[in-house]
C-alpha cells in the first residue's frame, strides 16, 4: 500500500506465513555482508558445494541429492519429468503440487483429506502426491502410517514434501529413508525453518536412479554463488539455527486457547504451531480485512491462493504479546458482528 504523502506504511503482524519468525539471522547477515562480493561470481553448476554438506547433515549419499530452486522448483522438476501420469493428491494440500501437475498434463484424482492413510485408492495410479507436515493446516500422518503405504504400494511412487518436519515434535519421515523404500521421493527447503525464503533453496532426495534422471531435466547454475554461501553458512553452525519446536508449541497452545474462549470460533486438528480456525457463520476474509486495516495484523485466508474455505483462516503462532493481541482484536470483532 503506498501513498503520496509523507506518511511511513505500517508493517503488518504477519500470522499468515508458515516460516519460523524467531530464526537468529543476524550472524548471517554479517557473514553475507563479508561476501558480497559472491554476486558476482559464476554460480556451480548443481549446487555442489550444498550437496556435499548437506548428504553428510541427513546421512544420505551425495548422488542422492539435487538441490533445487527451492522446494517449488523441486515439485515442478518432479512434475515435469514424469508428465502426463496418473496422480493422486489428497485435499487440502500444497497449491503448488496441484499448479505444477496441470501445467504439465498429469491426470488428477484429488480425494479428500478424512481417509485412511494406508488405505488410500492407488489402483491405477503412479505418483502419490502429499505433504507433511501439511502446509495447509498443519495435518501430519504418523511416520509409521506412512512407511506402511510406501511398503505396501511398490508400483506407485510416492513424493512427499517434508519442509516442515522441523515444525513438529512427533517423529517424522526422515531423508535416510529411502535406503529402505525406492518408490520414495522426498522434498524439502531451507526456506520454512530457518526464514531465508529468499535464497530460493531446495533439495530433491530420492536413489541415486531418480535423482540423475531428475538432474538431466534440471537447469544448471540456477543456485546463485550468494545463495549457496548463504546455505553452506546454515549447515556448518547448524547450532545458530536449531528451531525450538516445544517453545514454539507451547505459545501456540497459549494462543489457541485464547481463541477457544471466543463464541464462534471452532479451531481444527494441528501438529505444528500453525493451524486453521473456523468461523462458525462470519467471512474469514471480512475479518482478514479489518485486522488489516484497523489493527495492523494478516492472518491467512482463501484470497491468499490457500485451500480455505471461506469461513476459515489459517494463523502461524509468534511471541505471546503478538499472540494476545491477535486474539483480542478478534474477540472485538466478533463481539461487533
């Protein structure tokens, strides 16, 4: 929003995004500043310098990972290569899977979201597509459920996006996974976790077969020199970029109560510190609009090319004086209706 006059736009409380706000980058931004001069340099080919620390970090072999334009480049990669195929995705999920798989002529089923793990409909169907912890509402299945699936389905190959698992505190599928299961592709980003959307960082892990027939479909050199500095920061003080799950958890438990508490609010199933509250009769995006507009504050709702329903927002927990405040407005709110 801009304006003619002298007046400085407010910055809103973003609950909207799915990124770890706390992430510490200021030793990042430092060491970035040291070595500017990277934006002149000629990027590596695949990102190599990423592969090899990043294999050592999830215990996967090095030709078992390609990085990518973040994890949206990876999907895209994915879809494109084995276009045309029959692909199931179970709703709501990742837009970007749904994006990716019509524009490159995948015929879809989409079935929805309460069923059965492991009893899903895969007769006739090549790739599964799905994502967990799931991005929309923060669903994840057990890691148990779905090693299940993958042993039991051997000629439907599954690829599943992980780029939360750092946002949950129960177990998850984990890289070194497909050691024992080849019909697995995993997809992941640096992006979520550590709050750097802007490096554009992914990475594909799947056996050694997948990903070189992955790579020859790839653009080459389309990691910038600065980016991969940037990553290559990220895995060797892995320390200065643990994301406190439990703390997380805990002010997200602290807000859904508060939320709780409000006449009409109906707050759905999550794993992670995000999560979907429902609106019993009100427009979710009527009040997206006056958070925005009178309080300085965005929650995420269906105009955000999310698979909300109309009645639904979507709300990411940051600090607890934030949490309170985003909880009162829309106790005011409500209370106005």
């Amino acid at each position: 929003m801009r304006s003619s006059d002298t007046t400085e736009t407010k910055q809103l409380v973003d609950f909207s995004t799915v990124f770890w706000h706390g992430a510490d980058l200021s030793k990042l931004k430092m060491h970035l500043i040291d070595n500017i001069d990277l934006i002149s340099a000629v990027p590596e080919r695949s990102a190599e310098t990423i592969s090899r620390l990043l294999s050592r970090r999830i215990e996967v072999r090095e030709d078992e990972v390609l990085v990518t334009s973040g994890s949206t480049g990876a999907i895209h990669l994915i879809a494109k290569r084995t276009a045309g195929a029959n692909s199931l995705v179970i709703s709501p999920t990742h837009q970007e899977f749904k994006v990716a798989l019509a524009r490159n002529g995948h015929q879809v089923t989409e079935i929805d979201s309460c069923v059965d793990i492991t009893k899903l409909p895969l007769e006739g169907i090549q790739y599964c597509w799905l994502c967990t912890p799931n991005i929309s509402d923060g669903r994840l299945w057990s890691r148990t459920s779905l090693l299940t699936l993958f042993k039991e389905n051997p000629n439907v190959t599954f690829i599943v996006d992980i780029s939360m698992a750092a946002f949950v505190i129960e177990e998850t599928l984990k890289p070194s996974d497909i050691k024992n299961h080849k019909n697995l592709i995993l997809v992941s980003s640096f992006s979520k976790a550590y709050n750097v959307p802007g490096m554009r960082v992914g990475y594909v892990v799947a056996r050694k077969n997948i990903i070189a027939e992955l790579r020859e479909s790839s653009t080459p050199c389309n990691i910038s020199a600065f980016a991969v500095e940037a990553i290559r920061f990220i895995l060797i003080h892995p320390a200065q970029f643990t994301l406190p799950a439990r703390k997380w958890h805990r002010s997200a438990t602290e807000l859904k109560a508060r939320l709780s508490a409000i006449d009409g609010l109906e707050i759905l199933p999550s794993s992670t510190a995000f999560f979907v509250v429902r609106l019993l009769d009100m427009d979710a995006v009527k009040l997206n609009e006056y958070l925005m507009n009178d309080c300085g504050m965005k929650v995420a709702v269906c105009t955000d090319g999310l698979e909300l329903k109309p009645n639904e927002f979507r709300v990411n927990a940051l600090d607890n004086e934030s949490n309170r405040a985003l909880a009162d407005a829309i106790a005011t709110w409500m209370s106005n209706r």
